[in-house]
C-alpha cells in the first residue's frame, strides 16, 4: 500500500516536472539587456499603480521574440493586471500598440521569482531595440500602520518595493519615481542617490545592474484616500428577450485601511470634518450604463435612502451611494444595486444567428478593489450552446436557476475572478442560441391555467354534483 | 345596484318586454348576480390597494416592532422547515435566559405566510418571503371582506352583506392593524375572528354538524393565530346563556355548541402556547361552565318530556339546578383552592377593571396601544359607522333572531372592550361594521322602496318626464305621499354624501395617519419637501455589520424585536414581556448611576448599549420621553428605585431644575452625551433640546465605563460600547 503511494506519488512528481520543464522551454535568452529604464510609481489611491518604461535591446546572435517581466513573489500575489504596449514612434507622433502578456512558470528563477512574458509583434533582431511601455497594478500593497488609528487621526501607510528594478536582464540606467498623495511621508529608506522633492521621491540614477539586482525599501507616508474595497461582488445579469436587461449586484463592502480604534463621536464628525474621519469615506460613485432604468439601492433591511442618480441618455449615468453609516476602517457594510438598462443595447445577433451580450466586466464603483467577482450571466429560458468570451483568464462554469415561471430552468454562465480592479471593466461576450418562440412559453402557459379555471368554474356551475335531489317546493 | 333595479322595472313596464317577460325575469336575477359578484370583486380589490399606501409612501417594508419578531420567526420557518420552528429555542433574546419560541407563540401567522410562501414557490413565482409577509395583512382583509359579506347576508340580507363588505374594506380602525407591511397577528386573526362568528352563527341557524365542526377549525385557526381568542371562548358561551334565559334554547343551539366547543377546545390544545389552558384556566371556565350547563338542560328538556308532570318535574327542577350549580360551584373552588385552575392573568383583570393595570401590572399599563381609548379616536376610527351603529342595533332588535342577537352582543361587548382598550378597537370593528351594515341597507332599502311605489301607480302613463307631475297630482289627494317621496329621496341623497364622506374619510386616515412604517420617520423639510430619517435602520445595520456576532445589546424593550430582525444581534429583554424581573433589572440599570448601572450591565454581559434620543430631531418617543416607565418598572421590583428621584414637585424634567439623580443617571447621561456641544436650533443656546423644548441640565457629561461606538447621522440612535473592567493591578 505504501510503496503503491510512493510509487505514485514518485510518477506525479515526474510528470509534474516534466511539465514544468516543458513549459519553461524560453529560458531568459541572456541575449537581451535593458539599455534605460524609468520606473514611476502611483501611491496616490489604495491601487499602486506602477509605469514602467523599458528601452530593451537584443545584444546576442539570436533573435528574441519576447520579453521577460519579474516580480518579486509578494507582488506577484498582489498583482492585478500586467499591460504592455510596444511604442512605435512615426514623424514625432507616439503610438501604442498593445502587446500579448502572459504569467509563465519558470523554476530556475531565484527567490522564487515569478515571470510574465511579454509578446513582441515582430522578433528583436541583433543591435535592435525597442521601447516597452508597461502598466502593473498592484493591490493590498499598502499596509497601514500605526494599524490601528482613532477617529480624529489621519492614516500612515507602508509601501515596500525595491530600489532597483527586478529584471532578468541586466538595465544600464534606471530610476524610480514615487508618487505619494500628499506631501506628509514620514521615512523612507535611503540608497543613494535617493532624493525627495514634495510629494515625490526619487530612487536613482543607478547605472550597470546586474540581472536580479534587489534593494528592498520601505516607504511610510499619509495616504487618506478611501480603502474601498468589495470582499465580494456578485453581478447577476438577467437577459429578457422582452426588452430589458437586469442586473443585480450583491456587494460586501469593507474599508481595509487602518481600523478605527476606540469612540466615534458624531459631534466631531459633523462639525469638524476636515480634522475627523480624514480616512473614512461616505460614499462612492458608481458608474452605469446611459439609459439606466429602474434604479434600487437596498440591503437587506430595506431601502437605503441615501443615493442620488444622474441618468444620462448618452454618456454613463452616474449613481451616487451613501452606504447607511460612514465607513471607518475596519467597519463593514452590505448593500445590492440593481437596475434595468434596454435590451437592444447590449444584446447583438452576430452574423451566424445566434446572439450574445456585450456587457462590461468589472465592478461599476470607482477606485474599489474587487477580492472575488462573480459573473453570473442568466440566459433565457430555452437558449442553447452557451460560451463566454472574456479578455482575460477566468473560471467558467454554468449553473440553473429557477425564476418566474421557469419549467426547465435557465442556464446560468458563471465568470469568477479573483482581484478586480476598475481597469478590468471591458466588455466581454456571452454567446448563446435562442429561437423567439420560447419567449411565449410563459404566456401561454398563464393563459392556458386561466382558461382551466375558467372552464372549471363553468363545469361546476352547470354539473350537479348532489347525490339526491332535494324537491324543489 | 338601486339603479339598476329601477332600470329593470324601466325594462318591465315598457309595452315590448312583455312578450318574453319569463326569460326577462331570470336575467334579472342574473343581472343581479352578476352586479353582486362585481361588487364583491372590487371590494376584494379595494380593500386589498387601500391597504398599500405604506408601500408607495414608503417601501415594501415589515413595520413597527412586533411584526419584526413575526418576521424573524417566518424566515426562520421558511429556511429551517416546521419541526426546526417548533423546537426553536432562542438564545438570542432574553439573554441569558433565552426564550423557547415554539412553545411560546402563536405560529398561525407565520405558518400561514410560509404556507402561501411555499405555495408561490411552487408554482414558480420567484417571492422573496418579505413581500410575501408584507402582503399578509391586506390579502387577509380582503378576504374579511368576503367573510363580512356572507356574515351580512346571514344576519339581514345580501345588500346588507354587500354594504358591510364595502364597509369593512376601508374601515380606518381595521385598516390601522392591517396595512401593508403590518405583519402582525391581528392581521389575520381578525379574519379568523370573524369567520369563526359567521360559521358559528350559519351552524346555530341551521342546526349543522358541517358547519359547526368548520366553525371548530375557524376558532383552531384562531387560537394558533391570536392571543383574541378568548374573546371567543367566552362571547361564545355568553350568547348561548342569554338564548338560554331569553328561551331560544333549541337542538340545533345544542348541536353547534356541542360540537364547537369540543372540537374546537381539543384542536387548541395542539397549539403548545395555549396546551391545556381550556380546561385548567379561568378565562376558559366559563364555556365549560356553559357546556355542563347545556347537558343539563338537555337532560332536564328530556326528564320534562318523560314526566309529563309540572309539579313532579318542578321540584327535580329545583333538586337539578341546586345540585348541578353547587357541584360546579365547588368543582370551581377546588379547582381553583388545589392550583389547578389557574386565576385569571393580568391581562384579563385590566380589561374587566381598567384602573387594576396601572396600579399593578405597569408593564401593561406603559404600553401606549393598552390605554383608554378616547373619544377621538373612535371618532377616527369609526366616522359615520359610531353613528349608524346605533341605528342598527334598533333594526336588529327590530327584526330579532338567533344570528341577530348573536351580532348585538358581539357588537356590545366589544365596543365596551374597544373603550377599555385603544387596540380592541380592532375587534369591535366587524361588529360595528355588520350592524352599521343593517343600518344603512335597510334604511336605503326601504327609502328605495318608497320611491319605487311610488313611481309604480303611474306605469300606466307615457314617459318618465310626466311622472313627477302625476305624483304631484297624485299627493294632492294624499297629503302625506308627497313629502314621503321628497324626504326619502333627500334622505337617500342624505345617506350617500354620509358613505361618500365616509369613504373619504377613510382613505385620508389611511393615507396620512396608518400607513407610517415607524421605522423610517418622515417629516417636512423647512422648503416643504419631505425628510426622511432612517437612523433606526442605520444604527441597526451598524449593529449588524461592525460589532462581534456575539455582542449582547442592551436597549429599553422597546427595541428588543427590532435589533434582533435588523441587527441580528442577542438582546437582554424585547417586546415579548414574559419576564417582568428582567426587563425590571434593564429599568434598573437605566436609572442608575453610572457605576451602579455598569455593575448591573457588567453582571448581564452587555456589550452595547442602545438608546434612542429625539433631542436633535424633535421625536418624541425616545428614551427619555419613556424613561418614567423604565423607573416605574425598575422600581416595582428594586424598592432602591423610587420615582420621586426624578421628579421635582412631581413634574418631570431634564432642564437646570431637574432632580439630581436625573441628571446623572444613565439614561440621562447616555442620551444626551456631548449634546451640549450642538447647536440644534438657530438662536438658541447649545443643547436645546427639541423633543422637550428645554435647555438640557447637565451639559458636562463625562463617561467612565462606557464610551460612544456609534450615534447615528440626526442623533436618534445612540450606541455605546461597555468598556472592559480596568486591570486590577
């Protein structure tokens, strides 16, 4: 038995190995080096938005057709989203062409290291170069501390990062920018040549690093920005072929920054509010589509009151929530928003008969982190061949629900991801099958019951169901 | 419909209808039906969207504070199945005693929701069971309608049914305990009241076995639904004694009585909050009482029928009656001596003395729906029927019969109870509403009537036009028809701008007055526009969101329901008042000073402590408006609470001149901490109190042992958390 599950595990091992050897097939090709590299990091909201530029150049014989990013394992974690755009310059005018960029497992990188490739449109060949543009988001970067914070005080947060830019390739010239929200930073660490003007610091020039090179620095500052974020969404979109789509979003809400620590007073947030609560937030805007009808904000008490709409017939229409108290840190909050919005705009009948919604992915509120979206897209009863196309990997599965009146049930496509930001929010396509004919199932099926009943009525008022007669006098 | 007879007899006189005057006959009739089945269905209706102006003033949403606990119960019912329900014991109210729901309630209501729930969801309509206990209430008043209707038909004839069903659809003082979202069990036990009065009345009527035993399962359906049913059981049994004296006694009274009383007695006894209560409680001894005294009537009917003999049969009289009266009469007081019959309860004594429950049960007595009701508010919740129901009383002892003086002694006895109590006005409105019925239907049926014979001699004559010029010829040679005529006809035009003015009067109560969720306060703005204060919703919320799950909240009982629905969090004592002793100890605590009271909060484990302040809004039943009450409760347990403390020459204060243990007792201290730091009212000074219209006494509040966790944005909840204790060392 045991040598049985040894032997077992010995051959999963193997093929594990196997596996990741075959997937670690384009090793970093030390042919490549990074000639300048700018690095500019946003710290101004709870998503750390970082901007690097890459000048890459191809030193060796071979050509390379693709880039390595590295990120150290904490990032890693933390990592949002990676976009890259190769930048074409033409008669002084700069453009962006977007590149392909995939996570890869490579084993043989140190510290545990974790790589995304980006994928060059045309192969780098020898003394060539080009300039990279590259966007990473980063979220639960920032940690608070003192970590606990009382109402009349401001938040510190850390931000940990390395001096030096992470790179398989060795990089001639770089240096990082950081951005802090205000002009309050309360350390950081220096290695020279390390300067701080204002809001901004900067961390080099450094010249000829070696690949790998790697100074952790910590860097405290005030940032008061809202700490919103949704534990968990859920986004239920109901197709009717009757002319509506409805959306039902589930939010667990929660301010992850310093928790709030002792009294709250209502009389020092009402009549100072520039001095207390500076990292509370009252309320967030979300973003709708243009003819957004029926609007509820509730929770599961009741109505929330507090919420303002702007409907707008042709840009995003903007919903203003008040959450029913404040949010300090720590403090939690639940609410649904759900709405109507006009079926011809989001449902489109492609060339080959069958249709498919075209709806934005990500979590209309601004600002806001999303640990775990879930995406339910309810198709009509009757429809056929689901699949989801979205921009980005996530995990698909499909489900049934039973609403109004349903007999078979519908089918449910269920899109999860996990670590949403806003810059998630591009459409994405649900196809499906449906024949017009299921739309008058439910119809006919209330007018048939009411014509049984009707028919009963008349069978009994014209039976006579008594045993015996009784005389009429 | 009166039209439409007189365009029937239009249709009859004119010269072509008499060919086929058979068929025209019977379409009549079903003219008629038809007319009745129409009326009947808009009154459905009717009754049904007069109740939801809650629902567009405000929101679909459970109101007030007793519905909250049913709705609880019901989700709990919906989510855990019946058995789970049944076996439930709470250990989130009453902390630490906890409180064993299944035994101590009555599960009609909710059974009755989770059953339509079910239903629903079994035919696939997607409900939420909040929409479905929202609309509880008028779909249960609308089918009281239809139990009216039948009632009034039994009792006088179908107009009459029909007035009463139209009567009792917007009647303010029904539609006050039934508008949607008042998810309570009157909502339906009036309902149940009343078709078990209809089925009782239809079984002593005909003598029926079927319609007694349903009259049984409509006073099951009773009991499992409302602690009213006494009512009940002991108006039952009082009509049968007075058809006894007045000799009505008949076989078909014996069956229906018999069989409804048994049945119905041994089908409560499922209901585990009620048990044996039927045969071991004082309140139910009097339909046993009347039961024994039932068989030996029968039994003397039938020596009397043996004997043939007056004088022989006289004496066994005299023996029987002494005997049977002195046996119940010690079985009583053994009953009673051996603590097997139990006394009568509190509740029962108040309604009898109104003055015994505020000397001696001040828990009754605080709670404002148990006062005396004034003669406004019949005014309110009556309008015309507080007129016409005297007028009925006359037609039903004009025209007297066994269903009659059945609806004249329920119509009495629960306008006297509806005078006890402000609530029970409740219960006297089918009743009021019936006779009010008999009222107006016969005195427009017979002012109809008069105009119509009149109208009748001139059929002869040519047109319409002409007809009041014969009547006018016709009256001078009988002086008294003409004024007959005119006066019935303004006093019909009389009767339908009363019922118009009726109906108005109805729908502004309803709209204005009954349909306010307490919850959500709503008020007008200083432009005019309405404001709207959902602090009890937010500090809730809060409660359930940002404390531990297991926090204890301490709060008057008031609010128990609520925070347990909404908050979702263990209470100390709410509005189910079982433990007097308790609910003393929170009073205690309120009306302590701060180190006391912490000693006390620290011995129940309460973490929070919940108050309710209307000084920044103007609300007037916070705390401190209630706070005489907690005092009077705590005091009736704890002598160390006395009520004079808090009062200076006997007038209560919270100004400069209140007592000092006013202000600083932690009711006190509590409500208005750091109140005096605000500015309420323009040109006032700082901490104006708007609710009481005073400058607060004690502006420097310092709290030791508890500290602010939360005050909701217009200040009418204010949470406190109980610090730990201090280390020792």
């Amino acid at each position: 038995m045991g040598a049985m599950a040894i032997l077992r595990l010995a051959l999963v091992f193997s093929i594990f190995t196997s596996l990741s050897l075959t997937r670690s097939s384009p090793s970093p090709s030390p042919q490549l080096q990074i000639v300048n590299a700018e690095r500019r990091i946003d710290l101004n909201s709870h998503i750390v938005k970082v901007f690097l530029t890459l000048k890459v150049e191809n030193i060796g014989e071979s050509p390379a057709s693709e880039v390595l990013l590295a990120f150290s394992p904490t990032e890693a974690d933390h990592l949002a989203l990676v976009k890259a755009a190769a930048v074409a310059s033409k008669k002084k005018k700069k453009s962006y062409l977007p590149l392909d960029v995939k996570p890869i497992n490579l084993v043989d990188g140190p510290n545990g290291t974790k790589y995304y490739l980006v994928y060059l449109l045309k192969p780098l060949v020898k003394g060539e170069a080009i300039s990279l543009e590259v966007l990473y988001l980063l979220t639960h970067s920032l940690e608070p501390f003192p970590v606990e914070i009382s109402q009349s005080e401001s938040q510190l947060v850390y931000y940990r990062d390395s001096a030096k830019i992470l790179s398989p390739y060795p990089i001639k010239q770089q240096a990082t920018f950081l951005k802090a929200p205000t002009s309050r930073v309360e350390s950081f660490t220096r290695v020279e040549p390390t300067d701080r003007a204002n809001t901004e610091l900067r961390y080099g020039p450094y010249e000829e690093q070696r690949p790998y090179s790697y100074s952790p620095v910590i860097v405290h500052f005030e940032n008061n920005n809202a700490f919103a974020v949704v534990e968990e969404l859920v986004r239920e979109i109901e197709i009717s072929h009757w002319g509506s789509v409805q959306v039902t979003e589930h939010y667990k809400l929660v301010h992850a920054g310093a928790r709030h620590k002792g009294v709250f007073s209502r009389v020092e947030y009402q009549s100072r509010p520039s001095h207390s609560g500076v990292s509370s937030f009252k309320h967030l805007l979300a973003e709708l589509p243009p003819r957004v009808h029926s609007v509820y904000y509730r929770d599961n008490i009741g109505n929330i009151s507090s919420s303002r709409l702007r409907t707008n017939r042709k840009k995003q229409s903007e919903l203003l929530i008040e959450p029913r108290y404040p949010l300090f840190g720590g403090w939690k909050s639940t609410f649904v928003i759900g709405y109507g919005v006009p079926l011809e705009d989001f449902l489109f009948e492609a060339a080959d008969g069958t249709r498919y919604l075209n709806y934005s992915f990500g979590c209309p509120l601004g600002q806001t982190v999303v640990d775990k979206l879930t995406v339910k897209v309810v198709l009509p009863e009757g429809s056929k061949n689901p699949s989801a196309v979205v921009p980005f990997p996530v995990e698909q599965r499909f489900e049934k629900k039973y609403s109004y009146l349903d007999v078979v049930g519908r089918t449910v496509v269920v899109l999860e991801k996990e670590n949403v930001v806003p810059e998630h929010n591009s459409p994405f396509q649900v196809y499906y099958q449906f024949s017009p004919i299921y739309m008058l199932a439910e119809p006919l099926m209330l007018t048939s019951v009411f014509f049984l009943f009707f028919m009963a009525c008349v069978t009994y008022l014209q039976v006579d169901l008594s045993i015996s007669k009784i005389k009429q006098t | 419909m009166v039209a439409k007879m007189e365009k029937a007899t239009d249709l009859l006189s004119s010269p072509q209808s008499l060919f086929s005057l058979k068929s025209l006959k019977l379409k009549t009739k079903q003219q008629e039906l038809l007319i009745r089945i129409s009326i009947l269905c808009l009154v459905y209706i009717l009754a049904f969207i007069t109740r939801l102006f809650s629902v567009l003033r405000y929101e679909s949403m459970i109101h007030e504070f007793d519905p909250y606990f049913n709705y609880r119960t019901t989700l709990y019912l919906t989510q855990k199945g019946f058995y789970e329900f049944w076996n439930w014991f709470d250990s989130e109210s009453w902390y630490p005693l906890g409180r064993i729901i299944g035994g101590t309630l009555y599960p009609g209501l909710m059974v009755t929701a989770a059953f339509i729930y079910w239903i629903l969801r079994f035919l696939r309509f997607a409900v939420h069971i909040r929409e479905v206990c929202v609309l509880t209430a008028p779909f249960f008043a609308s089918n009281t309608t239809l139990v009216a209707y039948f009632f009034g038909k039994e009792l006088w004839d179908s107009g009459a049914g029909l007035v009463a069903a139209a009567l009792i659809a917007i009647c303010p003082g029904y539609i006050s305990r039934s508008v949607a979202g008042s998810y309570d069990n009157e909502a339906v036990a009036i309902f149940a009241l009343l078709l078990t009065f209809y089925l009782f009345v239809k079984a002593v009527k005909g003598g029926s076995l079927a319609w007694s035993l349903a009259s049984a399962f409509g006073y099951f359906y009773m009991v499992s639904a409302w602690g009213g049913y006494i009512f009940i059981i002991n108006l039952i049994p009082l009509y049968v004694l007075v058809l006894l004296v007045t000799g009505r006694y008949s076989m078909r009274l014996y069956v229906a009585y018999n069989c409804m009383y048994i049945l119905g007695m041994l089908l409560a006894m499922q209901i585990r909050f009620v048990g044996f209560q039927h045969v071991q409680s004082g309140e139910h001894m009097a339909a046993m009482g009347v039961f024994f005294l039932m068989q030996v009537f029968y039994f003397l009917d039938w020596v009397k029928h043996l004997l043939n003999d007056q004088k022989l049969f006289q004496a066994f009289l005299r023996i029987t009656l002494t005997c049977a009266i002195s046996v119940g009469a010690v079985a009583l007081g053994v009953g009673t001596a051996s603590g097997y019959i139990s006394p009568w309860t509190g509740r029962f004594y108040s309604l009898l003395d109104p003055t015994y429950a505020k000397d001696h049960i001040p828990i009754i007595a605080s709670v404002s729906e148990h006062q005396p009701t004034a003669w406004s508010s019949f005014m309110f919740d009556f309008h015309i029927l507080l007129i016409l129901f005297p007028a009925g009383l006359y037609f039903c002892f004009k025209r007297l019969s066994d269903a009659t003086i059945f609806i004249v002694m329920y119509g009495l006895t629960s306008m006297y109870f509806a005078g006890v109590m402000v609530r029970l006005i409740l219960v006297a409105t089918p009743a009021v509403c019936l006779i009010s019925a008999i009222a107006v239907s016969a005195t427009i049926k017979n002012f109809s009537q008069l105009v119509r014979t009149k109208t009748k001699p001139t059929q002869g004559g040519s047109g319409k036009g002409t007809t009041s010029a014969k009547t006018s010829s016709k009256g001078a040679l009988d002086q008294s028809l003409p004024y007959q005529k005119n006066g019935a006809i303004a006093l019909l035009v009389g009767a339908f701008y009363l019922l118009t003015r009726y109906a108005i009067h109805c729908t502004w109560v309803t709209s204005e007055a009954y349909s306010s969720p307490s919850i959500v306060l709503a008020a007008r703005g200083a432009h005019g526009n309405r404001v709207i204060f959902d602090d009890y919703r937010e500090a809730y919320f809060w409660l359930r969101q940002n404390t531990p799950s297991d926090a204890k909240v301490m709060s008057w009982w008031d609010y128990g329901y609520q925070i347990t629905a909404m908050g979702n969090r263990t209470v100390i004592v709410d509005n189910n008042t079982w433990n007097n002793t308790h609910i003393a100890t929170v009073g205690r605590a309120m009306s302590s000073y701060e180190d006391e009271a912490y000693e006390i909060m620290r011995s129940l484990d309460v973490d929070y402590v919940l108050v309710v302040f209307g000084g920044v809004t103007g609300y007037s039943s916070d705390d401190i408006n209630k706070f005489l009450w907690m005092v009077r409760i705590g005091g009736g347990v704890f002598p160390v609470i006395k009520e004079p403390d808090y009062l200076v020459n006997g007038e209560y204060r919270v100004d400069k001149g209140a007592a000092p243990k006013m202000l600083n007792c932690l009711m006190y201290k509590l409500s208005y901490y750091r109140f005096g730091e605000l500015t309420t009212e323009y040109g006032k000074p700082p901490g104006y109190d708007r609710a009481r219209g005073v400058e607060i006494g004690n502006k420097d509040i310092k709290l030791e042992y508890l500290e602010e966790a939360y005050t909701t944005s217009n200040w009418i909840v204010r949470i406190y958390k109980v610090k730990p204790p201090k280390n020792r060392w």
